[in-house]
C-alpha cells in the first residue's frame, strides 16, 4: 500500500437510531484485514452480497486514531520531508465526513485528523533544530461544484474553478 501515491480507503459509520429503527436488517459488512466492505440487497437473503475493495476499510468500531495512525500519519510525514500531500473527504451528506476530518474532543481517540494533522506538523515532537520550514496552506469548500475560500475576505464568494486560486496565496503563514 505505501508505494502507490493515490490510496483509497473507505470508512463506514454506525446505523444511528432512526436507521436503526427505520431497517434493523444490516445490510454492510467491513473486512478490514481483506480492505472490503461488503453490501447486502436489503430481503435478498440468497443474492451474493456486492464486495468493493480499497486500499484500508474501517468499519464503526474503528477510531479515528486508527485511521490516523494507518493512513495518515505516513502522508504528514511526507509532509515534514517536503512532499505535497493532500487528504480528501468524499461521501453525501450525513456520511462521517465532518466527524472523520475535523472529529469530537471526547473521546479522545475520535479526535479528527485535521487537529491531529496540526499537532503533527507543529507539535513538539516535530520540531527541529536549525531547520525552516514553510507552511502554506489555504482551507476551500467545494460543495454542489461551487468552490469557496474560507479564509477569504468574503467567505460567500464563488471562485471559478479553471483560474486557480490566486487568494490562497495570501493566507500564507
Ligand atoms: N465513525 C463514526 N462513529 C460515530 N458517529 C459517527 C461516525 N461518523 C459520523 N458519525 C455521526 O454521524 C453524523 C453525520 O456525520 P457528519 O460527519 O456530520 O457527516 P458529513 O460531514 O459527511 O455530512 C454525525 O452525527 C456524526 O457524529
Ligand atoms: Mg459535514
């Protein structure tokens, strides 16, 4: 998994109540040792399940942390040697993205990556002697395909997509 540069992994949250309640059947499975998820048709009790498989699979009872340590942590560390590294949330609304990338304070094991990406980067265990670095860094939304700069002036600015984003640049630090 480490050689290749663009790593797929696919997490899956718990039922909350009202799924629960709305369709008790489980119909997901995660196998994270083969890296599957595996989806059942909901009353299809003999239909093969339908099995994707990623680069990593985390089910419901897996922590952030766990994620964090696997899969993010050797991209960060690229980082601090100079590589570009780039962590991308995809899934609809309601999915986990939120609770995955920026997390809860308690428990401390589903504190989000992008806190944990920070302490990383600037914590003490990172420091260096007599070494610079340069951060930059620039904080987009893009969502229903307008892009947005959320350090920006005007937060409810659209930016076009083919132009780039010259406003990045002055959030440098
Ligand atoms: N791995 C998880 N474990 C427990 N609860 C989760 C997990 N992922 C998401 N949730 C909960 O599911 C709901 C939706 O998650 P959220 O991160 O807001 O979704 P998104 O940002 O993709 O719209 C939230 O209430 C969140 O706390
Ligand atoms: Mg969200």
């Amino acid at each position: 998994m480490s050689s290749e540069s663009v790593r797929v992994v696919v997490r899956c949250r718990p039922l909350n109540d009202r799924e629960k309640a709305e369709s008790p059947e489980a119909v997901l499975s995660v196998e994270p040792q083969l890296c599957q998820c595996s989806i059942r048709r909901p009353g299809g009790q003999g239909d093969p399940p339908k099995q994707f498989t990623f680069d990593g699979a985390y089910s419901g009872e897996h922590s952030t942390e766990r994620l964090y340590n696997d899969t993010v942590c050797p991209l960060v560390e690229g980082v601090t040697e100079g590589y570009n590294g780039t962590i991308f949330a995809y899934g609809q609304t309601g999915s986990g993205k939120s609770f995955t990338m920026q997390g809860v304070s308690e428990p401390e094991a589903q504190r989000g990556v992008i806190p944990r990406a920070f302490e990383h980067v600037f914590g003490p265990s990172s420091q260096t002697k007599n070494t610079k670095f340069l951060v930059r860094a620039c904080f987009l939304e893009i969502y229903n395909e307008d892009i947005r700069d959320l350090l920006g002036n005007d937060t409810k600015q659209r930016l076009e997509l083919d132009t780039g984003n010259p406003s990045c640049e002055q959030h440098t630090e």
